[in-house]
C-alpha cells in the first residue's frame, strides 16, 4: 500500500510579492528550496495564516538569498504581499518506508532568511 506522507515544509514565510500578471506558480528563493528539499516545478500546497485560503501550485526558482515568496498569476488574489504562509510538499510511498521517512522542515526567520 503506497500513502502521501509530508515530504517538505517551509514554516510561517512572508508573502513578498504577489504578481497577478504572470502564467501562475509560486517563486521562492532557492536557499529556502533547497533547505526544504524542494525542486523547482515541484506541486505544493501554500496555506494563508491569515486569511485561511488554501491553494495547490508549482514551484519557481527565485534569486538565492533574496526572500522572495512570490504568488504569481491567479495565485495572487489568494494572498497580500506580508501576509504569512506554510508552504507543504507530500511524497507518495510504501507504508514501511513512510513510517521511517524524515521530512525536510525548515523555519525561516521573519525575513525568509535560514536561521
């Protein structure tokens, strides 16, 4: 039996941007990926900690050490630029391995920045 486990999270970033006028996805800024474990097309659930809305997009890469957390296209009306999110990736995997899978998880100091 395969199940969807939580592969990746990235706690409580800042929307930096929101760009309406864009073929839609999300741009985050490479470190943050790659801390998280993240590549870049890669489908993730953004949660807004301060409206509630929920949403399903794909990853861009963003400058490395910007702070960039970008809505882009339809995306952006789901969120204000400050507003707070949690940025979640699932894996989907045999229930032995998921019971011994470490999820990357990741919290960004109040400017995207690693800690």
């Amino acid at each position: 039996m395969r199940i969807e486990v939580l592969k990746s999270k990235i706690h409580r970033v800042k929307i930096t941007e929101a760009e309406l006028h864009y073929v839609g996805s999300i741009t985050l800024d490479s470190r943050l990926m790659e801390a998280a474990n993240l590549i870049e097309g890669e489908k993730v659930q953004v949660v807004n900690i301060n409206n509630g809305e929920r949403l399903e997009t794909y990853v861009i890469k963003g400058e490395a050490n910007s702070g960039t957390v970008c809505l882009n296209g339809p995306a952006a009306r789901k969120a204000q630029v400050g507003d707070v999110v949690i940025i979640i990736s699932y894996a989907s995997m045999e229930w032995e391995e998921a019971k011994k899978f470490k999820p990357s998880l990741i919290f960004p100091d109040p400017d995207n920045r690693l800690i």
